[in-house]
C-alpha cells in the first residue's frame, strides 16, 4: 500500500507542577506533647474521612529502640490524624534496597489496608529503608502520600530530602526508581543517639561534599567542626546537619532540574567511584564511607588534572580523615572500578558527566576521565591514607 498523503497532526501544551517540599528539624517527635506532627496535618480538610497510614520501621532502628511501636501508635491515636493500621518492620541498610520481597510486602500492605492516594505510608529509618519503603509508596496507585523520618545523619542531612526513590537490581544501584515528592520530612536529632560510630560519622561524608562543590564557607565550618563532629558533639554537628540539608533541599528546589531530565547533576561528585565501590564490596562498604572516597577520589583527580591546587585537596582529604572517615579503600586497585564509570553515564543517560573541583566550592562538569591520571590520584591517596 502506498502512504496516505495526509499531513501529520501535533497537538502541544505547557504545563507547570507546583510542589512544597517540607523539612523539619526538631526533638523528640513522637513525645506526646509535641506538636510536629499535628502541624503536618493541620491542613487537612475535616470534612474527610479519617485517613489510613501505614507506618514501616527500620528493623536495625527498632532493634535499638524498644517502644518506638507503642511510640508510634501513641503519637498517632488521635482523630484528626491519620489512623494507624499497620506497622511493619523492615531489614535495615542495603538489604531493603536489594531484596524486591520488601518491596511486595510494602504493596501487599498498602493494598490491604486499602491505602489510597489521600491515605499516608510514613517512614522510620535510614536512607535505605526510606528509598525502599518510598519507591513502594510512589508507585502503589501511581503514588500515595509518603511521610519520611530519617534516623541517620545521612538519612537527615542528604538522603531523605528531596524527591528520588530507588531500590538496587542486576546489582546495580538505584536501577529501579521513581520521583516522587513527600509530604514531609521530619528529622527528629534524638534518634541519631542510638547509631554507632562509625555510622554516625560517615553522614558527613555528604556534608564534605556539598560544601565542596557549592561553599567554600560551609567548607570551613565543617573543618572548624570536624573534631567536635567526631566527638558527638550535638552543639556542634547541629548546624552542619541543618545547613547541609538546607543546600541539598535549595538544590532540587532552585536548580530547575528536580527530576534530573537535563544531563549535569552536580550533587552526584565522588558518587561513580562511590556507588561501584559498594557494589563491588557487595555492600559491606556504606554509602556514607563509599562517597567520603569517592570525593577525595575526585578531589585528587582535579588535583591531578592540574585544577584543584594541593592545598585545597589536602585540606579535603584532612577534614575528612578528622571526621574519622576513610579516604582509601584496596577496591580502588582493582580493574572494575573503571566500569564504574560506564555505569555511572548508562544511569545518566546520554553521555558521561563527571564533576571535578576547580576549588573549593566550585564544581565544575567534564565528560572524560583519564585513567592514567585517575591511576595516580588512587595511589596519592593510598599513600596519603591513614595507617
Ligand atoms: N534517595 C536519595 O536521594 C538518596 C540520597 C543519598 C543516599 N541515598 C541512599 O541512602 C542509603 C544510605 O542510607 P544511610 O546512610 O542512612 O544508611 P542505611 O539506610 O543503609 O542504614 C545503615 C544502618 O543503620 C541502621 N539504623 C538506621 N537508623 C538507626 C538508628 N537511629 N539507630 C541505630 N541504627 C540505625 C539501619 O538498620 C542500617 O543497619 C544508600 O542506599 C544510598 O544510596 C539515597
Ligand atoms: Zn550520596
């Protein structure tokens, strides 16, 4: 058959999405006479029926918290807030993101319980458990409304802000995703007490990161505090935790990009070295650990590729030993790091897009690496490691 001669029709329109993304700093959350919560839900329209939530707990949170259900379901038990209809545990760290069996459970629930999109899945947990349980909740009914309380540093200062929701498959970060915006963030700091640590320490990590690429102050405020950050110091790590998550939320809020559609995303540097070394390590290696290398991996680089002067990479590398961070992992020597790389741009989409330093604060994208010079950036670090 010959083409019908007509003309191609196109029907366009533009249209813009309003979203308020909340973030709240505060104590004791589910204390009785805290009023956090109810500020949540005081916009609430009265005239509906009481809505249901599912509430989904960190197991390894749990573990250290005994009453948090009771907690939980006290906090809750009041009529102008969500009814409490389930709470499930959920296994802590990586675990979450690995296994699709939480993620079915996390449906089964919602289904069950007959969650629908003006109903609430509320969160307990780190950064893992809150991608899994939120790629659940962004998908069921094509997204119902997701309540996230981090409990871990880097769950407060950087993971659980803003709008990405991933879970790992064919052993690959964050394969599986959705954006998705919560309805609100509630960072409670006195369940960071019970973390060990090493955990403690490693939310840092993305702290150093993003004063690296945007703040050069910020940069020092975290040098000045690096001592007191390792000590515990809650005075002191205080306003890095909230400036750090204030420059993550500005980000994904000013950046004109929330979704990634466009192909730079700056808050990504130290973050292909940092994702395949997790992989590689089969995720003994955390995040937090993984992206403190990753960053003073890049650091080096830029340093190498004759941007980012010495001084600027060892004070870098020296905030982050202070922190009581590692900045050298033997992965680095192996031959698979490189694949990093490619996997790095297949996620992108598109072509690579690395970012370096040209200075602290001043990020700057490239599109290649060299390996020879990314060969002599992990043996400065090696030979610059901590014994
Ligand atoms: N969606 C995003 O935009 C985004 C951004 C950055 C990182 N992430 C992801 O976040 C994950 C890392 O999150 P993380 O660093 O919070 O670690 P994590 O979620 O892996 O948790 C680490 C461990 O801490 C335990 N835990 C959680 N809260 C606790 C508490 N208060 N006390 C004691 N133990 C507690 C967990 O059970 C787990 O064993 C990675 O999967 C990373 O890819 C996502
Ligand atoms: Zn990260």
């Amino acid at each position: 058959m010959s083409p019908k001669n007509i003309t191609a029709t196109e029907i366009n329109d533009d249209f813009d999405v309003r979203f308020t993304h909340r973030l709240i700093f505060d104590r004791d959350v589910l204390a009785i006479d805290n009023p956090t919560i109810d500020r949540i839900f005081a916009d609430a329209p009265t005239d509906e029926p009481r809505a249901g939530m599912i509430v989904a707990v960190d197991a390894g949170l749990a573990a250290k918290t005994p009453g948090i259900h009771d907690a939980i379901r006290g906090r809750f038990d009041r009529p102008h807030l969500p009814d409490v209809r389930e709470i499930l545990e959920v296994p802590g760290g990586e675990a979450a993101k690995n296994d699709p069996a939480v993620i079915d459970r996390m449906l089964d629930a919602i289904e069950r319980h007959r969650i629908d999109r003006r109903s609430y899945v509320a969160v307990f947990g780190g950064g893992a458990v809150i991608d899994a349980v939120g790629f659940a909740s962004s998908t069921a009914h094509r997204g119902v409304r997701l309540i996230r309380f981090p409990t871990t540093v880097l769950g407060q200062l950087d993971a659980a802000i803003g709008v990405k929701n991933g879970v790992n498959r064919f052993g690959k970060k964050n394969f599986v995703g959705a954006f998705d915006v919560p309805v609100a963030v509630i960072c409670d700091e006195r369940m960071l007490e019970t973390l060990g640590d090493r955990r403690w320490s490693e939310g840092f990590s993305e702290a150093v990161k993003i004063a690296c690429l945007q703040d050069a102050a910020f940069f020092g405020e975290i040098e000045d505090a690096a001592d007191g950050i390792r000590e515990r110091d809650l005075d002191v790590s205080r306003p890095v935790i909230h400036r750090c998550a204030e420059l993550h939320l500005r980000h994904i809020a000013n950046s004109g990009d929330p979704f990634e559609r466009r192909e730079a995303r700056p808050l990504d540097f130290g973050h292909w070295s940092a994702h395949r070394l997790e992989s590689m390590s089969d995720f003994e290696r955390s995040h937090g650990e993984a992206v403190a290398i990753g960053v003073c991996l890049d650091a080096a680089y830029s340093h190498v590729d004759g941007r980012l002067d010495r001084g600027s990479l060892d004070r870098i590398v020296d905030t982050t030993v202070r922190l009581g961070l590692p900045v050298f992992d033997p992965l680095l020597l192996d031959t698979g790091l490189i694949e990093g790389l490619e996997e790095f741009r297949e996620h992108l989409g598109g072509r690579l897009t690395v970012t370096l330093l040209e200075g602290i604060g001043h990020g700057v994208d490239v599109h290649e690496m060299d390996l020879d010079r990314l060969r002599r950036s992990i043996a400065h670090l090696e030979s610059n490691a901590p014994a």
